[in-house]
C-alpha cells in the first residue's frame, strides 16, 4: 500500500524536481555571470548594480540579456512540466491534487460545459439601452478617465525615467531601473482586474489554457520595457508619436501570423504616418540627447516596442477568437503572468533591493510610482470599458486625441522644442489616423448597406 502511495506521487516530485532543479541551474550561471562582470571579489553588488555601471550607451543591451535569462526562470521548468504533462499522461491520472488542478488549468484549460454561459443573442438581449443623455454622459465619462489617466501616466513615466531625485541629505540620483516599474505596474493591474471581476463577475467559463497568456505576457512586458529605456535616449513627444507608427508593424505582424488582407487607405494610411514621423524627428531637437549612439539607439528601442507591441496585439485578438475570453480575462491573466515573469527576473538580478532601497532613501519616487502604477491599471480598466460601450473607432479618436496632448503637456512642462518641420509632422500624424478612422468608418458603413439590400430568401 505504501508503493502505491509512493508511486502516485512521483509526477508531483518529478513536476518539483523541474522547478529546483532549473532554478539551481540558473542561479548557478547568474552567479558566473556577475564574477565575470565584477571579478570574482565583488561582493557587495548586485548584478542588476554591475550592469548598470557599465558604459551607459551600451549598458541597456547587457541588460536586455540579463532580463531574459532571469526569465528563463519561469519559461525552462515551465516547458519541462509541458513535455513530461505530454509524455507521462499526467492529465489523465485520477489522483487530484492542488498540483494536478493547477497544472491543467495552465496546460488544457477548463473545456466543460457552463450552463450560466450566455449565447451571443442572450448577450445582445442583455445589454442596457441607454438614452441620447446617458449616452453623453458615459462618452464624456470615458473620454475624461482616459484623457486623465494617461496624460498623468505619460508625465510621470518621463519624469521617473529622466528626472532627479532627491535624498534626505540634498543628494540627486536618477531611477534606473524599468523592469521594476513594469512589475510594479503589471502587478497592481492584475490585483484590479481581480477585484472587479469579483465585483461584477463575468458570465461564463473561463476555458483559455493559462499558459497561452505567458506569450502575450512576455510580448508585453518586453515592449513596455523597450518603451522605458527609450526614453533614456529620446525624448517623450518623439516616443508618443512613434507609438502613432505602430500601425505599420501591426500590419506586418497581421500578413505573417494571420494572413491578413488591407485595404488601400490603410497603406496610404501607414506611409503617411511614416513620412511624418520622419519630419517630426527631423524638426525636434533635444540637446542632452544629440549624440549619434543614443539617437540609433533610441530608435532601435522605440522599433523593438512597436514589433513586440503588435505582436502583443494580434496574438490577444487571436485569445479571444479562440477562446472568447472577456476583456478582463485577458487583462488579469496576461497581467499575472507579467508580475511572474518581471518578479522572477528581478530576483535572479538582485533588482528588487536596488529599487526598494531607492525608494526608502526618495519617498517621492515612491509616490509617483505609485501613482504611475494606479494610473496604468485604471487607465486599462477605461480602455476596456470604452471599447465595449462606444466600439474601437471612437475608442481610437479619443486615443489619438489624447496623444496630441501628452505631446502638448510634455513640451510644456519639460520644455522641449520643436521647429516647424515637427509640427509639420505630427500634423501629418493625426490627419492620417483621422483619415483611417474616417475610412475605416465609411467601409463599414457600406457593407451593412450591401448587407441590408440583399434579398432575403423565404424558407
């Protein structure tokens, strides 16, 4: 009875012998790596400090791959649970476990029937009919959240990432770290998605398996960091405005993974925005940030965020084709595995202490974090709710809109010039995302006429 006993517990110990095992492994190398960056007497640093001493054009790249192997932590025993799920037909066994739950859950899903699950005509019949007046006060609702919530996570991103803290004894020293804001950021949107799932839950099961969230996790994670360390290079009015050119690889990502076709005012569209990004970065001038590295640089970061951001938007609208997952879902379990992934990583490099040691000697870092951090996981709740209400054309204006106006903010408050070459191009920018709403606005229209004219056949 006691080999039984012995024998139905050995896929969990193999399951954890992957986990100790990998993370033995990687710490055993992290450690190799920090003798080979500090000599073999550095004791008092961490490896997250030894990569930030070194030369400040080039220490953003070793960073990229320290940040990739402390996510190694999570990926390496996550695919040797995989394959030995797959080999031992672990699934299939009858012995349930908390480990065994959690388990499938993140490599099959939850495939059963949900007798509360709505059908899309249910949902239509359920959805509230709202007035002339409430449609305006809800519109103005979410163009006010928006507008707040991100014009302030815009000003604080550049001020955390580009200005000086004081300390209590009168001394500046600038934040460096933009793994641990990301963590910071993922892992309080993922406790407000939580939250208000349990406030007002969602109808239906949730089937996705967990871990087809890890891959728009890590795309996600990986763009918003690209997204802060250019700001280290470039200044935030010409970051805005490339996010305005992710259009382009959105496009690309779509022909590639789903075989996308567009139309012809989306390329016209697209080379717009391209030529005046071009005149915009011609006419603004930043002299801190003149150099040709750190011009290259900040242009390879703000092209490695769009590649990565619009990897992270096609294989969402993937998730919810497959898998009709609602928003929130999508929210909390790409969050979840954001906060796992930058945790893991910050650990492995030490950055944890690094920052929280920053933060108890700047106590107004702590406060604009904070707020930062609010503001990004609000700002997401407004997203959602603006898209579900208004629809993405409306969603899309507000958008453009306010990246007109953190443009406007930024320059004001930071004082960055532009000439009237750059104005010339972020006007550009905008009349072409215009146009492609308007377009956008025109085609749909016109197929629901040629839908609506159809003859109907009588059964």
């Amino acid at each position: 009875m006691v080999v039984y006993k012995m024998g139905t517990r050995t896929p969990e110990l193999v399951i954890c012998s992957f986990i100790v095992v990998s993370l033995l492994v990687i710490h055993f190398f992290s450690d190799l790596l920090r003798i080979s960056l500090g000599g073999r007497y550095v004791v008092d640093m961490t490896l997250s400090q030894l990569v930030e001493s070194q030369s400040k054009d080039y220490a953003w790249l070793l960073k990229l791959l320290v940040n990739c192997f402390g996510y190694s932590c999570v990926f390496v025993p996550g695919y040797l649970i995989y394959k030995y799920v797959q080999r031992s037909n672990y699934l299939e066994r009858g012995n349930k476990t908390l480990l065994h739950t959690a388990v499938n859950m993140c490599i099959t899903g939850n495939s059963g029937y949900d007798p509360l699950e709505l059908t899309p005509n249910e949902r239509e019949r359920t959805q509230i009919k709202r007035t002339s007046s409430q449609e305006a006060v809800q519109l103005f609702w979410c163009f006010g959240g928006l507008m707040v919530s991100y014009l302030t996570w815009g000003v604080l991103q550049e001020k955390i990432m580009t200005q000086h803290y004081y300390n209590f004894n009168g001394e500046s020293a600038k934040f460096k770290d933009s793994q641990f804001l990301v963590f910071a950021n993922r892992l309080l949107a993922f406790f407000v998605a939580l939250i208000y799932m349990q406030w007002q839950p969602v109808p239906g099961r949730h089937r996705a398996p967990l871990y087809k969230y890890s891959f728009a996790s890590f795309s996600n994670i990986m763009s918003a960091w690209f997204q802060y360390e250019a700001l280290k290079f470039v200044n935030f009015p010409t970051q805005v405005l490339a996010k305005s050119c992710k259009i382009i690889p959105v496009m690309l990502m779509g022909k590639i993974m789903s075989k996308a076709k567009y139309e012809s005012y989306e390329y016209f569209t697209a080379l717009l925005i391209s030529l005046g990004m071009i005149f915009f970065m011609s006419g603004s001038s930043d002299n801190s940030k003149a150099s040709g590295v750190t011009t290259l640089t900040g242009i390879f970061l703000l092209s490695m965020y769009m590649v990565f951001d619009s990897f992270t938007a096609n294989w969402q609208g993937g998730l919810f084709k497959s898998y009709g997952m609602s928003s929130l879902q999508m929210m909390c379990g790409v969050n979840l595995f954001s906060s796992i992934f930058t945790g893991a990583s910050l650990s492995m490099q030490g950055g944890f202490m690094d920052s929280l040691a920053f933060a108890t000697e700047h106590p107004k870092f702590v406060f604009d974090m904070v707020v930062l951090s609010i503001c990004s996981a609000v700002g997401q709740l407004f997203i959602y709710h603006t898209i579900d209400v208004f629809g993405p054309v409306v969603f899309t204006i507000i958008m453009t809109l306010r990246q007109a106006a953190a443009i406007m903010l930024s320059c004001f408050i930071y004082q960055h010039s532009i000439t009237l070459l750059g104005i010339f191009g972020v006007l550009i920018v905008f009349v072409a995302i215009f146009l492609r709403v308007y377009c956008n606005q025109r085609l749909r229209a016109k197929r629901k006429r040629a839908e609506a004219s159809k003859p109907k056949i009588a059964v």
